[in-house]
C-alpha cells in the first residue's frame, strides 16, 4: 500500500474538508497486469473557506457536489484497443469509489503524434471511440469524458468528447492547434460550452488553455471547466528549446490554477504521462522527451491538489458547483 502526499508544503496530509474527501489511487505494475493500489484516504484542503455562520449554512444545504477523477495515463501510438481498455480499467476503479465523471488525456485512442499516417487514424463522431465512451459511460453510470481524432469529410480535428450514462453525446474542436499541430489538424470554431444536466461545462483541449479569448467567453458562462491535454514536458527534450522550454514546463501546473481563479469555477486538468516519441513534420527530425503530467483537481479559488509528478495514477476530488449554477442560471 502506498500513500501518496502532496508535494506542496502548504498542505497537510490530512484535515478536514466540510466539502467532500479527496482520494489518490495509484497505479502499479503486478505480474504483467496492471493493478491500482488504494491509497488510504486523504483528507485535503477545505473547498470552501466560509465561516459558518447561518448563511454559509444556508450556502452549504444548497450546495452542489459532484465527485471528479482524472485519469493520468500513458497511451500506446495507433493501438487503440489498448489504450481503450486501459481506460476502462481506470473508470472501472474510480467508479467504484465514487467518481461521477472521469477524464481522460487528449489522444485517448491513438496516442500523441504528428506522424503523417494520423489522418488515417481519425475517426468520426460516433464512431469506434464514441460507441465505447456510450457504452462505459452506461456500464459504469458515470460522465466520460477525453480526446480523440477526429475526421469530418475531408478534414481532421483534434476534439473533446463527453459523454453521459442516457448515451448523449457532446463534442467540441480544438481551437488553438499548437506548433506542428497546424501541419495536420483544423482548427475548430464552435465555443467550447456544454449545456448539461450537471451544468454549463465549459471544455479545452492543452494549448487552448493558454490563450486569454477563451477565458473571456467562459466568464459567467460555465460552472465547471475540463482540460484534455497531451503537454510534453519539454525540459527532458531531445531538442532544447531555448527561451521558452520552462515557460512551457511550468503550464500544466500554473494555468489550472489561474483559470479556476478568474473563473470562480472548479477546473479539472488532465495530462498524459510516459514517454513521447514523434516525427516532426517536414524536419526530417524525431523528437523525445516525457509527458509532463501534473494532471489535477483546483477549487474555485484556486486552490490546486495535483498528481504525484509524472507517473500514471488517478486524481479523485469532491467540488461543489452549486453556488455558480445557480448564479449562472438566475442571470
């Protein structure tokens, strides 16, 4: 059995949390099969800091809970059948410990590159992808949501699905395709925002998150916000990138926090991890280095419970989204 602390100082490794009890599970290698050890119990950070008085009592008896879990794991290139019931064995464990919905890296299916044989891995909404993501998400009555490749006619996006146990489906494209991304995705039009039953999501994909527009069409308008991601961590590259490798080390930590913070909403980030190896289009180059993980569960204030460093595990948080629903929907 194997505990697992925050690496923040700031935070004790158990007090009470008037919100919810968050969980860490951890995966291990055992026999060849992959196992996940419970951790015991975290009791983290506070949700809310409001005294309680008879109005914050008021708050709290309104107060919407839903249960998180980001699934941080390695996904193998064009293996889907894999990486698919990787996933499921994920969802499988978190479900059993509560988790309402579960997300999932982008590339969920196909694994991250920028080889040129991608568009021959793309896939249409409701296709392979999207039937198993229907199916888990009623096995297992939980929201799923994560990242597939997309192909619509001629053209290949980089998009979130979400689904729910009813078998709704939800999907949005990548907005801000990054780097060699551009050489072979679309990029997308629509606002990243799902009308729910669990509220107004709002949803990016990795680079997305970086860029200031789509924070501004969220202010107001979500109640919870759900990053998919692929974000290597560049500092470990075969190539430097001089200038702006630790800025770009740094945003799977420092961006969840941020837009949690100007949002007001819980923000779930989830990152790929293990190696990643691609072809770099029109370089005749290949690139290695380490997903940079860090995949985590941040309050609407900001306060941020992340994944241990780089490895595979699932992050499980209790949030309450009530107060901004409810404000979103009086407005």
């Amino acid at each position: 059995m194997v505990l697992l602390r925050s690496q923040n100082s700031e935070y004790p490794s158990t007090f009470e949390s008037p919100s919810g009890v968050c969980r860490l599970l951890r995966l291990s290698k055992n026999d060849g099969r992959t196992a996940i050890q419970t951790s015991k119990t975290l009791q983290l950070h506070k949700i809310h800091s409001e005294t309680f008085d008879a109005a914050s009592n008021s708050r709290k008896a309104q107060s919407v809970n839903i249960s998180l879990a980001c699934i941080q794991m390695g996904c193998q290139v064009f293996d889907r059948d894999a990486n698919l019931q990787k996933a499921a064995n994920r969802i499988e464990e978190a479900a059993r410990t509560g988790a309402e919905l579960c997300l999932l890296p982008e590339f969920l299916p196909s694994g991250c590159t920028y080889h040129r044989s991608i568009h021959e891995f793309a896939e249409p909404i409701g296709g392979p992808t999207t039937e198993w993501m229907q199916q888990a998400s009623r096995r297992f009555g939980c929201w799923i949501a994560g990242g597939i490749i997309e192909r619509d006619g001629s053209r290949t996006y980089d998009t979130f699905l979400m689904t729910a146990p009813s078998g709704q489906i939800w999907s949005y494209r990548k907005r801000y395709p990054s780097f060699f991304e551009n050489m072979r995705f679309h990029r997308g039009r629509s606002q990243g925002i799902f009308e729910t039953e669990l509220g107004r999501i709002g949803v990016m994909i990795c680079w997305d998150m970086v860029h200031s527009r789509l924070l501004r069409e969220m202010r107001d308008q979500v109640d919870l916000l759900l990053i998919c991601s692929a974000w290597p961590d560049v500092t470990t590259g075969s190539i430097p990138l001089w200038g702006v490798q630790n800025w770009l080390s740094r945003q799977p930590f420092e961006r969840p926090i941020r837009l949690a913070s100007a949002l007001k909403v819980p923000v779930a980030y989830c990152n790929m991890a293990g190696p990643f190896e691609t072809p770099l289009p029109g370089l005749g180059l290949t690139y290695r280095c380490e997903f940079a993980g860090n995949s985590s569960i941040t309050d609407h204030t900001g306060r941020q419970i992340r994944a241990l460093s780089k490895q595979e595990a699932v992050l499980l948080a209790e949030v309450d989204i009530g107060e901004k629903r409810r404000r979103n929907r009086a407005a």
